[in-house]
C-alpha cells in the first residue's frame, strides 16, 4: 500500500515560495554551474516557513527520531559507528504529491559504492509518522522545488536515509566509509540534523577527476549540501569524539532524487 503526504502542510509544501524565490533562483543557477551548493540553516529555515507556518511544527519529534536508530550490520569495514533508517517514495512531476511507496531494500551498484555496494540492504523502515510528518513534507516539498527547477518534467524516484555516525576515544566515526564517491542518483540533499559533542566533518566536493572544488562543515541544524550527482562527488571527513564523557555523534538526513525510467530530460540543465 502506498501513502501520499496528505496534512494540511502538502498543499503550501508543493507551491512555490513566495518571499525568497530570488534566493532559491539563484541557489539554482549556482547548483547549474558549479553543480553543488550550501544552504545555511538560517536561510534553509526561511525557505521552509515561508511554505507554511506549521512547517517546522514537529521539529522535535523529528530530531529525537534519530534516537532508537538500529545499527548498520553491513558494514564491510567491520564497523559498529554508523546507525540508519531508509525509505522509498516518488512523484510524477515536479507539483505532484509525494507518495511513500513500499518498504524495499536498498541497494547500489559496486560502481558507485565499492565498499557496501553490490548487494541488497534491508534496513528498518522510517517512522511513517516521521515520513509524512510536516518537517519531512517541508524539506520534501523544498527539493522538489529545487530539483524541478533544475530538471523540469521530471518524475521522481526518491529516497531518505536517516544516518548517525557516532565516535568514541580512540575510534572515528566514517561519515563517508566508501571514500569520495557518487550516489548514482541525479541529485542529493544533505541536512545537519544534529551534531553533538565531535570535531571535523567536513564535506568535500570533487569533479569527476577527483580534484577537489570546495569544502566546507555542515555545524548547525538545516545546514545543508544540494549535489548535481552526475556531475561532481563528494565526501565527509571522520569525525572524532572532543569529551570522552558525553556521546559523540553526528545526524544528518540524505534525500536522493534519481529520474523515473521513462524521462528524457538531462538533468541539472535549467530549461
């Protein structure tokens, strides 16, 4: 069974932003260029209220989501640091409804993640709660406007994942185990959600020759990296525990936007 999100928030999240729209503009232009971008919480927030007022409204309740996280069993480093949760959902077109469709495995090719790729990973679904709650719908609503901009009539195949990488004394959390890489996906969407008590994690950003571009920390919540994935890769340095005596860990959300088989359109051109 499939589920769109419905609540009163769907209809504000999926038109365009009124105030800010120079802004978001121009987010895409630097997107086409350069094919990445950093959004600062501050202005990612704006963005988002300016959607609707009750954008944010279970703000907390989505934090806190990262809390019960199971632990990633497949890890072929052998490491017991990163914890996650995983969806699938999809759109027909840049207005549609965005609709959670059935709980799959994920899975990448070794192509792209030569460390964990190759086979198909299940993992535990994330909350429908949280899912169709009014923080995701807004962060959803705001790709949807960003990545639609960049690749007009465009059905969507989208993705979440829920990760935190945590470090203990003596022992880095790998933000990005498999290196420098590409998703395989058109665009990708990095927000901090929390990062408590850790150094570094930095994300870098490369062409497809591996030569860097930028770099720069994710620090506050809804900071975040936009990434044309067909055309540049990117990375997270380790981060590493600061007080032995307080959990370390670092939560962000990845949103995944990959074409629907039958488009045409290239993406990360604006038309």
């Amino acid at each position: 069974m499939s589920y769109s999100i419905s609540n009163e928030l769907t209809d504000s999240a999926i038109k365009p932003i009124a105030e800010p729209i120079a802004r978001l503009e121009e987010l895409c232009r630097q997107i086409e260029q350069s094919g990445f971008g950093f959004v600062s919480g501050q202005l990612l927030k704006s963005w988002l209220s300016a959607m609707s007022e009750n954008a944010l409204s279970d703000w907390l309740q989505f934090q806190a989501s990262w809390n019960d996280m199971p632990l990633d069993t497949y890890m072929a480093d052998g490491g017991r640091y990163r914890r996650r949760r995983y969806a699938v959902m999809s759109a027909d077109s840049t207005s549609s409804p965005i609709v959670l469709e059935p709980h799959q495995p994920h899975y990448q090719s070794l192509d792209y993640n030569p460390l964990n790729g190759g086979v198909a990973r299940h993992f535990q679904p994330i909350a429908q709660e949280i899912v169709l709650g009014n923080t995701m719908s807004s962060v959803l609503g705001f790709c949807q406007q960003v990545f639609g901009r960049l690749a007009p009539a465009t059905a969507w195949h989208i993705e979440l994942h829920q990760f935190r990488i945590e470090a203990k004394q003596g022992q880095a959390g790998m933000p990005t185990p498999e290196g420098v890489h590409r998703d395989g996906v058109n665009f990708v969407l990095v927000m901090m959600v929390k990062r408590n008590n850790i150094s570094s994690g930095t994300t870098t950003m490369h062409d497809l020759q591996l030569r860097k571009l930028d770099s720069f920390t994710l620090t506050a919540p809804f900071d975040c990296a936009i990434v044309n994935d067909e055309r540049c890769m990117h990375g997270v340095t380790p981060v590493r525990q600061i007080d032995p005596a307080q959990p370390a860990y670092r939560d962000v959300l990845v949103v995944t936007f990959r074409k629907a088989k039958g488009n045409q359109h290239e993406p990360g051109r604006l038309d």
